[in-house]
C-alpha cells in the first residue's frame, strides 16, 4: 500500500503541474517562476522552498513529462495489431502536438536546453528503449520476430517520433507527414520475420 503524500509533496506535485501547463502553452524560454507561482496559487517563495531555483524546478517538471510520454507511448502499443500501432501511434503524436506535449518536450529537451545533461541523454534513452520493448513485444505477441535489435528498433522509433513531431510543432502540412510517418513503419514491418 501507498503511503499518503504529505502537504509538502502535494504542493509540489501542485506547483509541476502549473509548470508543466505552462511549459505545454508557451514552452520552457517563456515561463517564469513568477508565471508558475500565479498559476499554482503559490508564493514564488514556496517554489524557491521546494526546489530552490528554477534549474531545479524544470529538472522536476522533465522527469514527470518524460514518465507521463513513455507511459502513453508503451499503453499505445499494448495489444495492439501493427496496424493498429501505426493508427494509435499516430494520433498519439497529433494529440501531443496539439495538446503542448511536444513543444514542452522540445523546450525542456531540445538543443539549447538548460537541463543536466545527463538527464537529457537518460530520459531520451529511456524513451527510446520503451519504444523498442513495447513494439518488440506487440510483435511477439502476434508471432512475428524482429530481424534487428530491440535498441536499434528503440532508437529508430524515437528518431521517428521526435522528427515528425518537430515537424508538426514547425506547422508542416499533416497528410504529408502522416504519410511519411506510415512510410517509416512500412520499414519496421519489412524488418519481422
């Protein structure tokens, strides 16, 4: 059994939440810690409390997002048909661009970042190697074998997922890269045996 959070973790699971909003509305150079505050119903000097800079704050608020993504991405291909994979994963992704997810991605782990770069490289291995287990898996249980490694597998997807998903955020034309985005898993099948 899981033991109740505290007032202390609830403020600060309250105060990621307004920042991770934020972050999906505006993106990580547009947000202050002022602008978290009013939008968490808090004294700036409480964020300064729990996470004591801002540096610290955006480390909190890249580690929920990078577990709630590779969450979502791991339960779209969980008994799911390969089609069915290409069609979820694929809405998953216009969801994210349309929801903030991707550009509060791109913020927190794109070029320029002001995260730790271990915590850069860690969170996009990890979703990488989600991605690659997931679909390794989706294609076991329907009998098929992989011809490459789940790694490699892993690091394609998430190659994928972050090109396409960069381009929807730069306003791309969407059949175009659904399109493309089909194409690249037409790759992945012709690597099942």
């Amino acid at each position: 059994m899981r033991k109740p959070r505290t007032n202390s973790e609830k403020s600060q699971a309250t105060i990621v939440d307004a920042a991770l909003a934020l972050l999906r509305e505006r993106g990580a150079s547009k947000v202050t810690v002022g602008d978290v505050a009013a939008a968490s119903g808090c004294a700036k000097g409480l964020i300064h409390y729990h996470f004591k800079t801002k540096g610290r704050l955006w480390v909190a608020v890249a580690e929920r997002l990078a577990a709630e993504r590779r969450e979502g991405w791991i339960a779209v291909f969980d008994s799911a048909t390969p089609t069915q994979a290409v069609e979820r994963s694929w809405a998953l992704l216009v969801s994210e661009s349309g929801d903030g997810t991707l550009r509060a991605w791109t913020s927190l782990f794109g070029s320029g970042t002001s995260l730790p770069e271990q915590l850069v490289s860690s969170s996009l291995t990890e979703f990488s190697e989600a991605l690659g287990a997931a679909v390794s898996s989706m294609f076991e249980s329907h009998g098929a074998a992989l011809r490459i490694g789940e790694a490699e597998l892993g690091w394609f997807l998430g190659s994928v997922v972050a090109g396409v998903g960069y381009l929807l955020l730069a306003g791309a034309a969407v059949p175009e890269l659904e399109g493309a985005y089909t194409t690249a898993w037409l790759g992945v099948l012709s690597l099942t045996a």
